[in-house]
C-alpha cells in the first residue's frame, strides 16, 4: 500500500554502510511509495545473491518473487 503518497508526504531514505541496507530500503520503498530515491552504496557481501536487485539504467530494481529476494550462499556462512 502506498502509504508515503495517501499521506502526501515525499521521501528520499540514506542508506549508509553493510551492502544488504540499500537492498532492504528499496524493498521498503517500493512498498511505501513515494520514495524519490535510496541513496546508498550498493556493494556486495560475499555469500549473499545479490541478483533479484539488478541496477537498471541507475536505478535498482527490486525483486518480484516472494519474500526478500536476497538468498544466501549456506556453506558461506557455515564457515563464519
């Protein structure tokens, strides 16, 4: 649901340091409405597949699938 645009209200969120936060503003973003721009670093970490949020003529697309789109490599982790 919309909620920024039913509200009238314009937002433009800052997104600094872990690779994953830019990523999740835009998921909320999208959900929220409304959003001029995420501004972040879109870095990577390693172990996660970053793919479902591909940048598009410089913009981030966010996936359509379930959930966050965000899968992560399980034998990456179970070395940490």
């Amino acid at each position: 649901m919309p909620e920024l645009e039913q509200a009238g209200v314009v937002a433009a969120p800052h997104t600094w340091v872990w690779s994953v936060r830019p990523r999740y503003v835009a998921q909320l973003s999208a959900g929220l409405g409304n959003v001029l721009t995420v501004e972040g670093i879109p870095g990577e970490t390693a172990g996660v597949d970053y793919s479902g949020y591909p940048l598009v003529d410089g913009e981030m697309r966010v996936p359509t699938t379930p959930g966050f789109g965000l899968p992560l490599d399980t034998n990456t982790f179970a070395r940490a």
